[in-house]
C-alpha cells in the first residue's frame, strides 16, 4: 500500500473517528429530550454515516484534478474546502448530504421512495423528521470533524519533523513552499516554525467557528458524576445482596458481629435476631432499592452540568498547541537553535 493511500484513509478514517463522536453525543442529547426515539436513532445515525463515507471516498474535479473529498476537507486549500460546503458550487456535497424537499417536487416520474428521507417515511412517516435532523447534525458538524483530524495529523507532522534527521531533498520541499532563493538556507527550526504557523492556522479556524456557531447547533454534554445516585444505589443493592446470599447459604448460630449489626437495624433485642427475620428483611429491602435504581437509571437529575461540548474541545486545542510550542523550543534549545521569527522568514522571500 502506498504512503498516499495510508493518508487518505487517515484522512476518512479520522473525520469519521470524530464525527461518531459528535453524533454519539448528540444522540444521547435527543433521547434525554424525546425517550421514545432511543429505539431507532441509532440504526438511523448508522445509515446516515454510512453514506457520508460514501460522499467522502468521491472524487471531485478541480479543473485537470481529481481528488477526493476526504482529502480535500483535511487539506490545506481552502478555496477547494469552501467549495465543498458552498450552496451553488458544482463541486459542493451538500446536496448529498442534505435530501431537499423540493428536490421531489422538480421530477415529478421519480418513484415514491428515492432518499433516505422517504425511505424512512415509508415506514413511519414522524422517522422522517429525525432523518432530516440528523442530516443537519452532519452539515454542522462536518468541518468541524475534519479540522480535528487535520489538527490531529498536523501535531504529528509536528513530531516527526522532531523526532527525524531531515534530509536534504525534505528541506528544499520547504524552501519551496515558503518561496524562498535557493541559495537560502533551510534548518530544522524553520520546518518546525512552519509546521507551527500550520497548526495554528488549523486552531484559528476551529476557534473562529465557535464564535459563528449558533445555540441551536452545539452539543450539549453532561457526564455522570463518579458518585451519582445511580451509582451509589448499584453498590448499596450490591451490598444487600451480599449479605442475603451469606444469610441463606449460612447454617448454624449467626455471628454475632451479624446478631449485633441487625439487632440495630431491625430494632429487637439481639436474642430475637434469627436467619428468618434477617431473611426476611434483605429481601424487602432488595426490592425498594431495584425500584429505586430503576428510576435512577432512566432520571436525568444524576448527571453532571451540561456544557457546550465543541467550546470544551477549543479549550483543550489551545492547550495541545500550548504543548508543542513548549516541545519545539525545548528541542531547539537544546540543539541551540530558537523559532525563527515570521517576520525575519518572509523578508527572506523572493
């Protein structure tokens, strides 16, 4: 398999890593609001994201090239990238994405089932409404999926320029790309500094569309609290039935760490203590408590704060990013070498 082939299938591979994500939240989102469609968002958000694999593996022609969607979102042309989200653009994807109602109205011999939103209304017209939701959640969250594969894979281009002896033809690539003479020469500092201001550019995008996004589009998160209710109630159930399996499988006197312990709870004196009354006991008290987690599993009372899921993400970008600046001035420092400054790099420009 050729070097080109493992990008591109990281490159589809990553976007779809990130968008299940995305979706796995937003799913959970809906079913809080609306329980009754926990039983079929899931096959629904699966046929949906098969098909965007499918938009994503086409290719798309760019006069004398042709190159695949995937690569292009995750590429650094952002001409090409506006292209495939534009609303007129022959080269756009989301008519794909997107099935119109007005579509079906232009070609009036189209049989009755032709997308994936009269597929689903043929078996349930109301299935129709999540299909279109979930549609949506795609066009939203799309760029953003593939901005964090490309940030993902920048910070390892990052690495490798790190981590690598450069050879002489990869420096002259980066003579090339920055314009400079060909006499000028190219250190290791200067394909880390142009890594950076490549990764920084993938951040300021990521970042810029946190404050264009609008409320009705962001993923709210909420996370159990390691001690919930839920939780609390499973390992208490846990205990009562604990104690009732060494009651019953016990045969003669009870401890009398046992006789002192229920003579307490049961509120009798420790000679009126038997198996029967303890027995007895457990078991009603086995009983309130899987009542009671079973309400505590389905109440949304036990989960932690809701938060806007992609401004936490931006949060930990700027953190990421944070890092590798401290690791490539703690690397050239140590071969004595700094980043070089932008401004001092394009002076150097022809």
């Amino acid at each position: 398999m050729s070097n080109d082939i493992k990008n591109q299938d990281r490159n589809l591979e990553g976007i779809m890593h990130h968008l299940r994500d995305y979706l796995s939240l937003r799913t959970q989102q809906s079913i809080r609001v609306n329980p009754g469609i926990a039983n079929v968002i899931d096959d629904i958000v699966w046929t949906q994201l098969e098909n965007l694999r499918a938009i994503l593996q086409k290719l798309r022609s760019f006069g004398p090239e042709r190159i695949r969607v995937a690569d292009i979102l995750v590429g650094e042309d952002e001409i090409k990238r506006r292209a495939m989200y534009s609303h007129s653009d022959q080269n756009s994807i989301l008519p794909e994405i997107i099935n119109l109602e007005e579509e079906r109205r232009k070609t009036m011999a189209e049989l009755p089932i032709h997308d994936m939103r009269t597929l689903f209304r043929a078996l349930n017209p109301p299935l129709e409404n999540i299909v279109q939701l979930i549609q949506h959640w795609l066009l939203w969250d799309l760029p953003d999926t593939a901005e964090m594969c490309h940030f993902d894979e920048q910070v390892l281009r990052v690495a490798v320029v790190r981590s690598h002896e450069l050879s002489e033809d990869v420096l002259h690539q980066y003579r090339v790309a920055l314009h400079w003479r060909p006499d000028h020469a190219v250190t290791v500092a200067t394909a880390l500094n142009y890594e950076m201001k490549r990764l920084d550019g993938v951040m300021q995008r990521f970042l810029t569309r946190r404050g264009e996004e609008y409320s009705y589009m962001m993923i709210i998160r909420r996370d159990e609290e390691p001690y919930s209710a839920s939780s609390q109630e499973i390992l208490l159930l846990a205990k009562h039935l604990k104690a009732l399996e060494t009651i019953e499988k016990g045969t003669g006197p009870l401890e009398q760490n046992f006789v002192d312990y229920y003579s307490q709870v049961l509120r009798c004196p420790p000679a009126d203590v038997t198996r029967e009354r303890i027995t007895d006991f457990e078991k009603r008290v086995i009983a309130e408590e899987k009542r009671r987690l079973q309400h505590f599993l389905t109440d949304d009372r036990f989960l932690g704060k809701p938060f806007d899921y992609k401004k936490f993400q931006a949060q930990q970008i700027r953190e990421r990013y944070s890092t590798e600046e401290t690791r490539c001035t703690e690397f050239l420092k140590a071969k004595g070498e700094i980043l070089p400054d932008p401004v001092e790099q394009s002076a150097e420009r022809t």
